[in-house]
C-alpha cells in the first residue's frame, strides 16, 4: 500500500482529498499542528504526525518514509504580502529541498495550485494550460513562484503533477456559503457588467488527485480543474435558487461597490490584524471578465468528469442544512429534484 503525505489535510479542499485516498484503498499521512481543528478528518484512518510545516527537521521526519506528496497546504489570505510568498512559496521550496535531501525516490509529486496562478483569460476564448501565466494578485504570482520552484528543482529528479483549480466550492466551505445565504433569502448579486467564470465542485479536485497518483500520462504536466461551462455570476446565483427551490431577485452590484468593500475590509484587516476575505486584490479579481480556461487536456488525461453545477449545488446546499450552517435555512431539498 502507497503512502501518500498530505499537508493541508485538516483544511477544505485538503479534507476531501484525504477522503479519496482512503477511498481508492491508499495509506494516508496528514502533518498537523497539535492546535489544528481536525473535525474534518476527525476519526479517519489517518496517521498524524503532529509539528509545524516551517520547521525543516518536522518536513524531515514526515518526508522520509513517503511513497507520494500532495503538498495542499497553503494561505488564500494575508494581512501583508510577504505572508504569501514565505509560505506559499517558502514551505513548497522547503518540502522539495528536503525531498531531494532525504527522499530522492519519491513516486511523484502533486502540487495542488490555482488558476490565480494563471491569471485571467484575455478574451473569450477559454485560455490554454499552455498559454502564458498573468497573476493579477500577491496569492496568485506566489502560486505561479511555488510552481516554478517545483520544476526547477525537481526537473530531471522527481516527477511531478501540478493542478490548478477554478473557484472551488462545495462541503465544508465558508466562502461560498454567503453566496448560498444570500440565495435562501431570495437575493441574487450579479455584477453590472457581465463576466464569465468557471467553478469546480471540491470532490472533483479530490478526484482528480487520486487519478493523478499512478498515472504516467500526467507526469510533470499541468492540469487546469473546472466544469467546461462557463457561467455568467447572474447564472451561478439562478441555478443556485433552482436547486434550492428559492425565487430570488436580481441585486445588480455596481463595481464601485465592490471596490469601496474591499478598501474598508483592508483597513479593517490591518486594524484587527486577521486577513481580509475580500480585499482590494480579490474585488480586482473578482472585477475581471473572463476566468476561464481549457479543460479538454484534465478530462483526457484524468479519465474524469466534472460535476455540473446543477448536481453539486444541491449536495452542497444540503450539507449546509445539515451541518453548523444549518440555523440559516428552514428546509432540505430534495436531491432527486425539486
């Protein structure tokens, strides 16, 4: 049985990727903080090893007996910059040192990026994994430095996979859920002018890491994670209210809004000193028209199927009812229909 190391298992996406490993029958190790919540992955069949991803004797004890890495663990969000790059791109730089140092016979391993790495879409046309990269952001360019890192130190030593998904959403989520609340009240934000996005469901990005796992054909190649369809924000929000089974009403949100949001949620975040979810970088984000990119390369080589929108809003509406998210809606839906 292969061990497989993933860091970031306690986290969203990192949870549901521990859970497909043990599905597909795989030996899991998760590195945590002994004050890290495990409610995730609480009662798994996991092993723990319990110390900090910045220390370089911890990455030497976790890396030393590992068959494959699924280095997940990263920061979406920062109150300053330099916390993007010490450990988005630190910690990355740091686990591939120590694997080259201590474990040089490593399997494979997989780098779970984003499509911040990548940057928008110049057009509408969906942008090809091969086109070149323009981060618009702090977390984005250190994703695409982290990347780089990988290949440059791994290249001709260690194989290696990197996967950038879309905007994920799905179980156990918090960011996505405000779009969901706001849906269960009947309102709909939709942006004044239209842009073009794509989502991935979370068990889809869980999925395609254990295809990756055994699979030559994706062997230091990367992949770009997401349903084909893209969707407009105003769709997002109206297949949201079909699955729920809510009529909602269109709020149109000027762009200036979401500017004057972001500036106050910065101003806030150096005063509180905790990160902003929405600061000046993720509006710049958000504001821009075309996230989208080619999907055909993951499909083929993953052997996988996205889920569409349709299905995974209704799981994920009723893990929300039935979880702590719960006191915000009165019923559950029916995941047969309506």
């Amino acid at each position: 049985m292969l061990k497989v190391l993933v860091t970031g298992a306690n986290g969203f996406v990192g949870s549901h990727i521990v859970e497909a490993l043990l599905s597909a029958k795989y030996y899991v190790i998760c590195p945590v903080r002994k004050t890290s919540d495990l409610r995730w992955i609480k009662g798994l069949p996991v092993r723990y090893e319990y110390g900090d991803l910045s220390d370089k004797n911890f990455l030497e004890k976790i890396v030393k007996d590992a068959d494959i890495i699924v280095h997940c663990a990263a920061i979406v969000r920062a109150v300053v910059k330099s916390e993007y790059f010490k450990i988005n791109v630190g910690i990355t730089k740091n686990l591939c040192e120590v694997v080259l140092n201590i474990n040089p016979g490593l399997k494979k391993f997989i780098f779970i990026s984003s499509q911040a790495a990548m940057g928008p879409s110049s057009s509408v046309n969906f942008k090809k994994i091969t086109y070149e990269e323009n981060p618009i952001s702090d977390y984005g360019l250190s994703k695409l430095m982290a990347e780089k890192e990988i290949k440059k130190m791994f290249y001709k030593k260690v194989v290696y996979t990197i996967l950038r998904p879309a905007a994920v959403y799905g179980p156990r989520d918090k960011d996505i859920f405000v779009f969901f609340n706001l849906v269960y009240k009947h309102l709909r934000p939709v942006t004044t002018i239209k842009r073009l996005l794509q989502l991935v469901y979370v068990k889809d990005v869980a999925n395609a890491v254990a295809a990756c796992l055994e699979n030559r054909k994706t062997n230091n190649n990367i992949y770009y994670l997401a349903d084909s369809i893209a969707y407009t924000w105003s769709e997002i929000g109206k297949i949201i209210s079909f699955s729920a089974g809510v009529k909602t009403i269109p709020i149109p949100i000027p762009d200036f809004v979401f500017r004057f949001i972001g500036i106050v949620s910065e101003v806030l975040s150096y005063v509180t000193k905790k990160p902003a979810v929405l600061n000046r970088q993720k509006v710049m984000e958000i504001l821009q028209k075309y996230w989208i990119a080619d999907t055909e390369l993951s499909e083929k080589d993953l052997n996988i199927s996205f889920t569409p929108l349709e299905v995974a809003s209704k799981i994920t509406y009723n893990w929300y009812f039935n979880n702590s998210f719960s006191k915000y809606f009165i019923r559950k839906i029916d995941l047969r229909g309506k």
